[in-house]
C-alpha cells in the first residue's frame, strides 16, 4: 500500500491510499491548499489507523434507507 496526493483542476491537492493492485482502498474527504499539507494529513493517518479496532473488535452497522 502507499499513499498518493492528487491534484485536482481547481489546484487543490487530495490523499488516496492504494493497494497493491493500484485500487483505491481510501480518499480524503478533504481538500488541501498544498500536496504539503495533503501529506501532512495522510501522515497523520497513517500513524493513527493502527490504534483503530478491527471491525471484528468493534463492528459497525451502515445502513442504507432507500426511498420507494
């Protein structure tokens, strides 16, 4: 896996992580005024998503109301 900052038409910059098969497993939600400060973030990803439990740990329910 690595991280990959992107810069988009408007010139701000966003963080992917990609696998190893180049899929992107997770985005920034947020942009950044510089590809510093969109690794600045990815960083501190990075570093934190290890003190994360694991869904098995803590599990987490998303549903999805589809109106009909």
């Amino acid at each position: 896996m690595r991280f990959v900052i992107d810069q988009n038409n408007e010139g701000r910059f966003r963080w992917r992580l990609t696998g190893d098969d180049g899929a992107d497993l997770a985005r920034s939600a947020a942009s950044f005024d510089s590809a510093t400060a969109a690794g600045r973030a990815a960083a501190v990803v990075q570093r934190d998503v290890g003190s994360t439990p694991a869904p098995e740990d803590d599990p987490v329910l998303v549903t999805a109301i589809v109106p009909g």
